[in-house]
C-alpha cells in the first residue's frame, strides 16, 4: 500500500475526445510525476510538479498537459486523443526531505483509445 | 540505444532457484530504482540504491558505479515471485526516472 490512489481504473474514450485522469498523493508529497506505459514497455516520463508548477517534461505534445492542487492531488489531461495513447497511465509521488527521494507508485489507470 | 538496458527479458525458473536480473545503464545518476509490477500495473518501489548492496529479505541489490550495472537477486524463488521487474534510473539532481523495459520472471512450482 503505497498511499497513492489514481482514477479511474479503466477508462475507454474514441479518436479526438478529451480525457481527465486523478491522482491522490500522501499528505506532503509535493512533487508528482506523471508517466506513459505502452504494452510491453517501460514507463515514459511524460512531466513532474512540483509545488502546482510543472517542474520538467518529457517528449510528449502539449496536448498532455497536468495540474496539482494544494491538497496533494493532480490531474492529467489529454485532448485529442490518438490511438497510441492508449497505455496504462502511472502517477508517482514523492516525500521531500529525503537526499534520495523515493517515489510512491500509483496502481495506474488503463486507458484504451479506439 | 536506450538509456536503461535490462537482461534477461523473460525469465522462467522452478521454485527454490536463484535469480539474477541484470541492469546497464549509460548516463550520469544520482539513484536506481528496482521495482516490481504485477500484472495489473502496480508498481513497487523494492529497491533505491546510489551504492553497494541493500538486502531486504530474499532480495538482493547491488550497484557497480563505475561499471554503470546494477543487479537484482531473488533467492529461493516462489511463485509469488512471478512479475515483471523494473530498473530505473533517476538522472542528476531530478526526480524523473528513465526506465528500462522490464525482466518478466515467472516461477513454476
């Protein structure tokens, strides 16, 4: 149990909508990273906040786009939605104050696009 | 070339044997990670190492700096075992981790 929930679990949305994923960190983890895992491969990382500013991005268009909010959870968002971004959608949080921050894991949210 | 390399792929083995999942990686980091997904995508955090060696039962890190590879053993391995292990690596001074593809372990009884 890592204290991290994401929603919802499953989604499936067509061609060209939009589409809203959440994420519930801990208390006081104010750093999120948000990540793509296509079938059969690694996490990408698609963009971190820190603080409700995004704080780095990955190769990704600005049709991904995200938000955090004081209490500790976030948002991210897609427009236009492609077939290919049908993956599993990671959230990971992290506790400040540690030299090396561990980061909390998401169950994830599966998104299919057709 | 990826950043992260893991070898084996797939691995298959009987209950009681010993793993070894190996990591390489080419750039500059501050951490590694190994972590564990099951099949339903959650991910955990076994595993945060910056040097030598951390034991948390029967699971083994080990980091080689200079050589860029970590490793990852399972002793007296279980079925339970069975789930796709993750090395990632986390670059400088960010928190963005750069993941490798994954080791899919299964054990058989």
């Amino acid at each position: 149990e890592t204290g991290v929930t994401q929603s919802p679990t499953h989604l499936i949305k067509t061609r060209g909508q939009q589409v809203t994923l959440r994420c519930s960190s801990q208390s006081g983890h104010n750093t999120v990273s948000w990540y793509q895992q296509a079938l059969g491969q690694g996490p990408q990382f698609i963009f971190q906040y820190y603080r409700e500013e995004e704080n780095g991005r990955g190769n990704f268009p600005p049709r991904f786009s995200g938000l955090q909010f004081p209490n500790y959870s976030s948002e991210l968002n897609v427009n236009a939605l492609e077939l290919d971004d049908s993956a599993l959608y990671l959230c990971a949080s992290t506790l400040p104050g540690l030299s090396l921050n561990e980061q909390f894991f998401g169950p994830g949210t599966r998104l299919t696009v057709l | 070339k990826n950043e992260v390399e893991q070898s084996p792929q797939n691995l298959t083995a009987q209950e009681g044997e010993f793993i070894t999942i190996n990591c390489s990686y080419s750039v500059g980091i501050s951490a590694l990670h190994w972590l564990q997904q099951h099949p339903g995508g959650g991910i955990v955090s076994l595993f945060m190492l910056s040097s030598g060696k951390k034991k948390h039962g029967r699971l083994i890190a080990t980091i080689n700096i200079q050589e860029k590879h970590s490793s990852l053993h399972i002793t007296a391995s279980h079925p339970r075992d069975s789930a796709v292990y993750i090395c990632a690596v986390k670059k400088g001074d960010t928190d963005k981790l750069i993941f490798g593809t994954g080791t899919r372990l299964q054990v058989f009884p």
